[in-house]
C-alpha cells in the first residue's frame, strides 16, 4: 500500500491520479477536509481509503501503522499558506509532523518522498540550485518558507538525505485547486476575473529593474510536477533535495496573455497597489535551477506556458472538472 498525506490538496490529489493513470489504486489518502471543497477532488480517484489527518498522526505516534503493509509514503500534507502568520501552528503541521513520519519510514526502510519548496530559496540572493551542501545558506522570507527549510536541514543534520527525498517546489497550478481561497493560483483567478469582468489585476511593481507585470515566476503545471515527483519516487537512487520546476522565469504578463487567448479575449490588464504586508515578502525572480533533477531521472522539459495553461483553462476551468473526470 501507498499513504498519499494532503492526498485531497492540489498537488496531492493529482498524485494519486497520477498513481491511477499507472494502475496503481491501492491507496491510503491522508487529509483533512473539514468544511472545504477539497473532497470534490477525490471523487473522481481510486483509493483504498481515507484517514483524516489527526487520526493518521494518532496511529503514527502509537505505532499503529506497522500492520499496513506500507510500500512508500509520499506526504504532501502541509499548511502552505505563505501568508500564516502562527508560527507554533507551522512548526507542528510542517515541521513536527513530516519529522515523525520521516522517522516511521526510515526506520521500517520504507520510501519516503516529501514536499519541500522553492519559497526556502528567500530572495534568491543565493540561487535556486538545489545542492545540499549550501541549504545553511538560505534566508525564506516567510514563515511557511522556514517551516520547511527547518525540516531539510533537521534531514541533512541527522544524515537521512541520502535516505530520503525532498522536493523543492516552485509555482505549481493546476486543476484541483479550487478550494485553496486567496491561495489559488493567478491562473485560476485570471480565469475568474476575465470571466466576470474581462480585465485581470496584477499587482504593480515596487522595484525599478521590474516593469508592472514583468516580475517573474517559475510556473508549473501540476501535471508536470506529478510526471517529475512519481519520476523520483520510483527511482530509490534519487535521494536527497530537488527542485521540481519548469527551468524557466516568465512574467506575470506572459501567464496573463496566455490566459486572456484560453478564453479568445483581448489583453486587458489593471496593476493594482500590492498589500504593505506583502512588499517586504515578495519574490521577484524564481527559476528552479532543474540540472540535478535531469541528470538522475532524464526526461523531457516541463510543457510550455502557453500550452499548458490552455490545457488547465478549455480543459478544466470552462467544464469544470477535476483531473480523473
């Protein structure tokens, strides 16, 4: 059996899709659904079952999961809210947690594959290369960024890199990420305001060197980032921390003309004030550095801007469907 933890989040959801798309259904999904709309993104999913999060945690703890017969756990749960401001609430959700769950695996020599992110990189005055050896190095300007670069260099503190599997996130959208509230991707909000009003806001830029909209993103499509995850985790030589990315910076504008054609509009784009609490927070330039993942796994780059958020838009926004539908 395979445990899927945030099994019902975005990208967690398009794992166990993706473990479909390869015959693979028997599951264990580990989430916690509450009053949210992420249950809508299971109901197309095989699995073999469903464990609220607390409960999983509870069983882990007691030493009640042995009996499983767990074959690889790929724990996507986390809080990635980059605006929470509790502290406490992202040590124990993101940090607390995937330690305990790291230490099940690694002790019964089971495959662990975990979600790190691209936000540990902070500014990127030090790169986006995922090389172990400088994660000290690393400044997250954010709360949620340093809930998981405390987690990586807890790893690589007690020699588990080489046992583990981290992977760095970068701006990943997709289908299934509906229910994520003022966390969706500007992809599904671009959607929403050119339908509603034929215009997209996107916040101006504070920096000289960056024009309004010329700040820049790499951008994933969820179903590159499955192809690239389920890659690693079927390759038990490929330890350690990488970047899960496109490999390329693109701007603001380019996602939004690239939406405004999904929908055959004309470009219509308001730059609005960024929030105070935001200005000092914000991340001007990403680019996952992708040379480690390819060396060890190989295949082809992720798909093209424009492509693939034509996909996500005719393909999923406009029905409105999930991935499995």
């Amino acid at each position: 059996m395979y445990i899927v933890t945030g099994g019902a989040g975005l990208i967690g959801s398009a794992l166990v899709w993706g473990l479909n798309q390869r015959g693979i259904d028997d599951i264990l999904v580990v989430d916690h659904l509450g009053c949210s709309e992420k249950w809508k993104n299971l109901a197309a999913l095989r699995f073999r079952d469903y464990m609220e999060k607390d409960a999983f945690r509870a069983k882990l703890r007691d030493g009640a999961l042995h009996g499983f017969g767990v074959q690889g756990v790929i724990h996507m749960g986390a809080c990635s809210a980059t605006t929470e401001r509790d502290a406490s609430y992202l040590v124990d959700n993101n940090f607390n947690s995937t330690r305990e769950l790291a230490e099940f695996c690694v002790a019964n020599g089971i495959r662990f594959l975990y979600a790190s992110s691209c936000a540990t990189y902070g500014d990127g005055s030090h790169g986006y290369v995922d090389d172990e050896s400088r994660i000290e190095e690393l400044r997250p300007m954010n709360m949620y960024g340093y809930s998981k670069q405390m987690f990586d260099l807890w790893a690589k503190r007690h020699g588990l890199l080489d046992r583990i599997t981290g992977c760095k996130f970068s701006n990943v959208y997709g289908p299934n990420e509906r229910h994520k509230g003022e966390m969706r991707s500007v992809v599904c909000r671009a959607f929403e305001q050119i339908t509603a009003t034929g215009t997209l806001k996107l916040f101006k830029s504070y920096r000289p060197e960056y024009a309004d909209g010329e700040q820049m993103r790499d951008f994933l499509y969820v179903k590159d980032a499955v192809r690239m995850v389920l890659a690693l985790f079927e390759n038990p030589a490929a330890t350690g921390l990488f970047n899960i990315g496109s490999g390329r910076a693109e701007t603001w504008n380019a996602l939004a003309e690239a939406a405004f054609a999904a929908l055959d509009k004309p470009v219509k784009i308001e730059y609005i004030e960024m929030p105070e609490t935001l200005r000092d927070r914000y991340q001007y330039y990403t680019k996952a550095e992708m040379g480690k993942f390819h060396a060890v796994c190989g295949g082809e780059e992720a798909g093209s801007l424009f492509d693939s958020v034509n996909d996500y838009i005719r393909n999923y926004l406009v029905p409105g469907k999930f991935l499995g539908d």
